[in-house]
C-alpha cells in the first residue's frame, strides 16, 4: 500500500437488512445516503489514524473496488474515512468510536 491508502474488506454487503424492531428491509428498497462499515486489512506508510483490524465507516459511493486472490477488496484514501471503532487504547485512555 503506498502513501494515504487503505485497503478494507466489506462487512455484510448487499443484501436485506433487518431494522431494530425486526423488520426485514430488502435490499430493492430506496434509501437515503448510507454509510457502510469495513474491516482495514492494510495501510499505506502515510495512515496515521488506522491500524489493521480496525473497523472503519465510509461512503460507498467514493470508493473503488479492487480484487486480489479472488476476494474483492476497497481501495479508499483516509480522508474519505467517517469514523473509526477500535479496541486499542489511546494516549488519552479513551477507546472505542472515533468520529
């Protein structure tokens, strides 16, 4: 991975989707702009926020897809990250989401 890239692995694409209540959305249904969560399995030497094995939300629109060894991966830039949930501790002793 060179400079600013990351390389995640979609969580659950596609698909019907289940609200909070239990209600089945299909995946035909017309939805706002949505956010998609990813796992990050590498970085560029310029990433300073993520770490592998960081889960991270992004846009599904500003992406581009890649595939090695048969898996489909995305190729994103870290500025285009919305957040980040990690389990590792900061400096500051907080963990968890990270917006």
């Amino acid at each position: 991975m060179l400079h600013d890239r990351v390389l995640v692995s979609l969580e659950g694409e596609g698909g019907e989707r289940r609200s909070g209540g239990g209600i089945v959305i299909p995946a035909t249904a017309s939805v706002g702009r949505r956010l998609a969560w990813a796992t990050v399995v590498a970085t560029g030497q310029n990433v300073r926020q993520v770490e592998v094995g960081d889960r991270v939300l992004f846009d599904p629109e500003e992406r581009a897809e890649v595939e090695l060894q048969s898996k489909d991966y995305v190729l994103l830039r870290e500025k285009d990250l919305h957040a980040v949930a990690a389990a590792r501790v900061s400096e500051d002793g907080q963990t968890g989401l990270y917006l």
